[in-house]
C-alpha cells in the first residue's frame, strides 16, 4: 500500500506533516510493502486550492492513502472522486502517523468533510471539470 504525506522538506520517517494538503512543498509516499520512500515535489503550490495536476500525479503514483494535517473541501472531493481516501494526521511525525494507520487509529475524511475549510470562490467543475 502507498500512503502520501504532504510535507515540508524530506526528512524520511522522520518528516513533519505539513500543515496543509494543498500548499505543501513536497509529498513523500511511502510504500509499506517494499518499505521505500519516495518524494513528489508540489507543482502547485502557487495555486493549491486547484490540486488538479497534484491528483493527476498521486493517481499516476498508484498512491492508496494521503494522511493530512489540513485539507479544503474542494480538494478533498476531488481526491475521493479518484478514489483516494484521505485520513486526518495525529501527529506531526510521518512515523508516528504510519503506526496509528496500521492500527486503525486515524479518521477517514469523507467529501463534504475538510479541515481548514476556506473560500476560494470556485467549484470544483471550474478547475478539473
């Protein structure tokens, strides 16, 4: 299984969650089968309420699970819509949030859910159609 965190800067396990999905510098998937850890850097963080290209781009990962500090309800749906399920972090260490997924720990965020909601005045039909 491959799980996504949004992060600042790549620290391996041991990376902070970024405070939110969509303007995040960089993600850092990680692979619990092969135990690998790769980085996708955020090429839209000029324009994070969209998140079209950076869903696009988990898809073409085969990333299963993005874990979040924060998330908008537009990018939420999207991410669900191609479905993604997104859990809300505990912690801030990649590490400790690894260990309460695979023990059934952490919140499944559902559409019509997202933290740190905020109006950016389009829908999502406007961005990604």
């Amino acid at each position: 299984m491959k799980l996504c965190f949004p992060v600042e800067e790549n620290a391996s396990l041991d990376s902070q969650v970024y405070g939110h999905f969509g303007s995040a510098p960089t993600f850092l998937v990680v692979d619990t089968d092969s135990h690998e850890i790769f980085e996708l850097k955020n090429s839209e963080r000029s324009a994070p309420c969209c998140a079209c290209a950076t869903v696009r781009e988990l898809g073409r990962q085969q990333v299963d699970v993005l874990l979040v500090g924060a998330i908008g309800a537009s990018a939420l749906k999207k991410l669900c819509r191609v479905g993604l399920k997104v859990y809300q972090a505990r912690s801030m260490k990649i590490a400790e949030n690894l260990a309460w997924f695979s023990q059934e720990q952490l919140s499944e965020l559902r559409p019509g859910q997202g933290l740190g909601i905020h109006g950016h005045g389009h829908s999502l039909g406007e961005c990604c159609g």
